[in-house]
C-alpha cells in the first residue's frame, strides 16, 4: 500500500480529541483567594476614604451652620432696645409661649425696634401722589435652646426663634357717602385702633408700659402679653400665640461637658436658674451674658457634628472633643437703641 495513503486511512480512522481551553478547579480556587487577599484592603481603603469625606463634610456644614446661627443672631440683637437677664426672663415666663414644656428653655428674650419697610402709604404734599414710606414697630423676640423627642430633626438640640411684634397703626380719616368722618385701616381682632391692612398685630401681643414708679427692669418684668378679649358678640376669646421656628439644629445636647464654661466679665449669665428642672438648663451649647444697663450682651454657640454622622454616642467626651466635631462661635453685641424711664 501506498504509505501515504496508509497514514491517510489511519488518521481518518482515529478518534479526534477535541480539548477546549479553560482554567481548573484549583485554578479558580488560587485565583479567588489572591483576589481577595489584593481586594479586601482597597475596599477598606476607599470605605474609609468616604467615611473621612463623609465625616469632613458634616464638620465644615456645622461649622458654617453655627457661624450663619450666629450672625443672624447678631443682626437681630443690633435692634434691641431691651434685653432681659435671667431674673427678667423668670419674671415673663408664664407670657412666653409653653411655659411648662421641660424641653425647652429661653436663652435669649429681648424687646427691639423693627424696621418695616414701604408699611405706610403717604401723601406727597408736592405732587398730590400716594407714596410709600418705612417705619418702625416694637417686637419682642425670643430665642430658645430645645432638646426633645421629635423625629423631624436630630438627636441633638436645636435653637428656635419665637416673635411678636406691634400693628402699623393706621393714620387720617375718610369720608364715606353721608361726608361722615371714618378712621381709616382695618379692624384687627382683639384691637381697639384701626391698623394698615396687612399689618395687625401679632396674636397676643401687647406694649411694655414705662409709667409709673419704678426702675425700667421692674416695668419691663412686669410685662404681660394679650390672653384674651372681648369680641364684637360680647363673647370671650382666647389668644393663641404663634409657633417658633427653627433657626439652627445640630447644637451640642451634651450636659457634664468637659469643655470649660466661660464665666461672665460683665451682666450676668443666661440660662435662667429658675428652670433648673428642664433638661435643657444644664447645656452650655447655647448660654449668653447679659448686661441689661448697657444694652450689651455676648452669646456663645456650640454645635454638633457628630449628630450629623452618628445616631448615638455623640455627647462631647475627651475623646472627640478636640477634633472639631463641636465647632464654636461667640459674639459680642450692643444694642442700638435703648429705653429709659423717669
């Protein structure tokens, strides 16, 4: 036989082995425990990495949330005409909105002059033209640090703002169909004078009277707001004073704080010691000294970053108390404006 054709006939005859490329059993085996021996560290790595970054982050929003606090704060202290210390805070208590509730505590409580812009309209005696023009109203303004259970913000503290200010009174008369003379403004509920449409006064709201004999502190302690009136049908009606709002939340809730407290150089400190069994007393996150003769006073503000990362452990501790997780500010203000008394 040809022996081409012999190795020919055996080639086709033998069975074709067909071998397909691939890895082992103990290749995987090697290749995943490599994997993660190589992968468990970068993952590591980077979950720290956003922890850092997540961490950084809630410390720079505190930061710049309390110094944002305190300005505001501060612009609104410019125009108190009054400030009351802690013994004029325990005096008008039961006046201020929720006298009894424990988890609260008013901090700041001041009368100020507020500017309204365009509240008035005038007669330009030139042109015979209606004009706006600015004027000023009282306002008494409360600041609160509250520590409670509500789960529309953190665990920690927060700091509420609470306002009442007085009507725009309304000036000059009109003349109806019968040329009868008629007060011009607007009825307001609970008010004898008539008031720029738009600008009653807030509900319960009532001056301080500086008549009488007395120092100012005695006349402004004894201050009382409006609880109630007479309305047109002789029937009696309860005011309900407005809700507050919350300028500022992540403030420190820690209470045996290792940070020292600053003592008051002048006036005297704020939180009133009448509400020591409020469990927002023992907090120094929020607490001013107040120097009522001069109209002067200096806030502090403490916030709380942690709260922001963390939902327990995040009282102040020497642990992480030095790592900027509680940021400060501090201010020092003198009232514009002031009220005296014979």
């Amino acid at each position: 036989m040809n022996p081409i054709k012999f190795l020919l006939s055996k080639q086709i005859k033998s069975p074709k082995v067909i071998r397909e490329g691939g890895f082992t059993l103990t290749e995987l085996l090697v290749a995943t425990v490599m994997s993660v021996i190589i992968i468990t560290p970068m993952l590591g790595f980077m979950v720290n990495i956003l922890n850092t970054d997540k961490q950084e982050q809630a410390k720079a929003s505190s930061e710049q949330e309390i110094q944002a606090a305190m300005d505001y704060i501060a612009r609104d202290l410019q125009q108190a005409v009054y400030i009351y210390d802690a013994v004029g805070i325990d005096a008008i208590k039961n006046e201020l909105p929720s006298p009894t509730d424990t988890d609260r505590v008013p901090v700041l409580v001041f009368w100020k002059r507020e500017f309204l812009e365009d509240a008035l309209t005038v007669k330009n005696t030139t042109t015979n033209q209606d004009e706006q023009d600015d004027t000023f109203v009282y306002s008494l303004v409360a600041y609160y640090l509250i520590k409670d259970n509500n789960t529309t913000w953190s665990n920690a503290a927060r700091i509420a703002r609470w306002q009442i200010r007085d009507g725009v009174l309304a000036t000059g008369f009109t003349l109806d169909a019968d040329d009868n003379q008629v007060a011009n403004g607007v009825d307001c509920p609970g008010y004898e004078n008539k008031y720029v449409s738009g600008y009653c006064p807030s509900s319960g709201y009532a001056s301080f009277n500086l008549e009488g004999v007395g120092t100012i502190q005695q006349k402004m302690n004894s201050w009382t707001r409006l609880s109630s009136y007479t309305d047109a049908n002789d029937q009696t009606q309860t005011v309900n004073l407005s809700a507050s709002v919350v300028l500022v939340d992540y403030i420190d809730q820690t209470t045996n704080n290792p940070i020292p407290e600053k003592t008051c150089s002048t006036g005297s400190k704020v939180t009133p010691a009448d509400f020591s069994g409020r469990n927002t007393t023992q907090m120094t996150s929020f607490y001013a000294c107040v120097d009522t003769t001069n109209t002067t006073i200096q806030v502090f503000l403490r916030g709380n970053a942690l709260a922001r990362v963390q939902n327990s452990n995040i009282d102040c501790n020497n642990n992480n108390c030095q790592k900027n997780y509680f940021p400060t500010a501090s201010v020092r203000v003198e009232g514009r404006g002031f009220l005296f008394t014979e």
